[in-house]
C-alpha cells in the first residue's frame, strides 16, 4: 500500500536524521530534519566520487543544491565541467554555471545556491545533457533505493530533464552519504529515482542490477497548484495540451 510505503520512508528519515546527530557526525545546516544532512567526511566522500571513472568522463554535471554536495559542485566547477543546479523548488528554473566564464577564485561561492544565481544562467528548458546526475540523500539502500528528505524535487528534477531529454535510463545515478546513511533496505513508489553509485567517506558502493527508474513525469500525481508553481512544469504541461 501506498501509505505503508510513505510511513516506512519517514520512518527512516527520522531514524537516520536522529542517528546522525546522536553519533555526532551532523554539521550544520541545523537542526537536520527536514534537510538533506551535511554530515561529517562529506568532503571525502565528495573526493571519492571526483576520482570515479563516471566523474571524470563528464562534461556536464547536474548536481543537487544542498550543503553536504558543495565540495561536489566545486571540484567540478575546478575540473572545467558544465554544472547545472535546480533552484531551490524548482521555483527558478535550473541555474547552468560555466567555469570557463567564472574567476576560479570564485568557484567556492559559485557552488552555492546564492552564488548560482550569482554567476550562473537560469534556463528553463534548454537544458544541456547530462552526463552525471548527483542527488543528495537522507538515506539509500545497496540496491540503490533513495529516500531524500520529502519533497519530492529530486524525483521530480529527473522526470523533468528526462522530459526535456537532458537524462536517460542510462545517465549514472550518484549520491554521497555517511556510512551510517546506507540501510539495508528502502521501499520504492513509481516515481522515486534509484541510484547506481553510493560514495561514503571510506568506501564506494556499485549497484550492480540497477532498479527500474520512472519513464518521465506522471502528470496524475501532480496537482494544479504544484504545476502552477513551477514554470518548467508549467511550460511541459501547456506542450503536452497542443494538438
């Protein structure tokens, strides 16, 4: 059921959320709940995945907004790859940030959100494809089931750029997490998003039979008002509507 699938993920929010700051591996941003955590090792962890074949192949690197992803968002910055960000909701769009057009003195305010919209291009549905697509997590499974932290705008960012052409089945799947962030198993919905590569402080995490992913935006579980809210939503539905 549906409803026994949404308790069982908030159940394991609260539990890691609560685990993380018990441990003492929770940095700020606090208090953590309702956020994706930065965690304590987040920048080995980042480390990790600069070194990864997957990494290092990529041009174009789309990388979520949150804290624990920064040392992510600016080694690619300094690697000379194309980021894009989604703004915070999705309320602006996606923000592209072109190294080759910032100072590299300022690539560490580039890399977060306020230095985005700083430096960065807000696009709406040009957006440039893919070639890792970086998620921020509360949670994820070895199988590579993700819980993030309840909105829904991860998910929904990868149905976008999959309409828009930016992601395909095949665009690999990151996340970085604390060890203590991976749990043995994560119930998934039609919609979430599963990932293929796990990067903690100390080790990396393959998912070698990856999980069926969502084939694009299901429209019937979108409202009115969350279609209002968000332009690029907005933009694809009115598309959809032509004949």
């Amino acid at each position: 059921m549906a409803g026994d699938v949404k308790s069982e993920k908030r159940e394991i929010r609260e539990r890691i959320w609560r685990l993380l700051v018990e441990r003492g591996v929770a940095r700020p941003p606090f208090p953590v709940q309702g956020r994706i955590p930065n965690f304590a090792g987040a920048e080995q962890a980042a480390a990790l995945l600069v070194r990864s074949r997957v990494f290092q192949r990529a041009e174009v690197v789309f990388c979520n907004p949150d804290s624990p992803q920064r040392p992510v968002r600016e080694a690619a910055l300094h690697y000379g790859k194309l980021v894009v960000m989604a703004s915070p909701r999705l309320r602006g769009g996606f923000l592209v940030l072109d190294p080759s057009r910032i100072s590299r003195s300022a690539y560490g305010e580039a890399a977060t959100i306020k230095g985005a919209f700083k430096y960065g291009k807000q696009v709406f549905d040009n957006v440039p494809s893919v070639d890792l697509k970086v998620a921020g997590s509360v949670a994820v499974s070895p199988e590579g089931g993700r819980v993030g932290k309840g909105g829904g705008f991860s998910d929904l960012e990868f149905a976008i750029l999959k309409e828009l052409g930016a992601v395909s089945d095949d665009t690999p799947m990151a996340t970085t997490v604390h060890d203590l962030q991976i749990v043995e198993r994560v119930p998934l919905e039609k919609h979430d998003v599963p990932v293929n590569l796990v990067f903690t402080p100390t080790r990396v995490l393959e998912v070698r039979a990856p999980l069926k992913r969502p084939e694009g935006i299901y429209w019937d579980l979108l409202t009115p008002q969350q279609i209002e809210e968000i332009p690029v939503l907005k933009l694809l539905s009115k598309r959809r509507q032509r004949p």
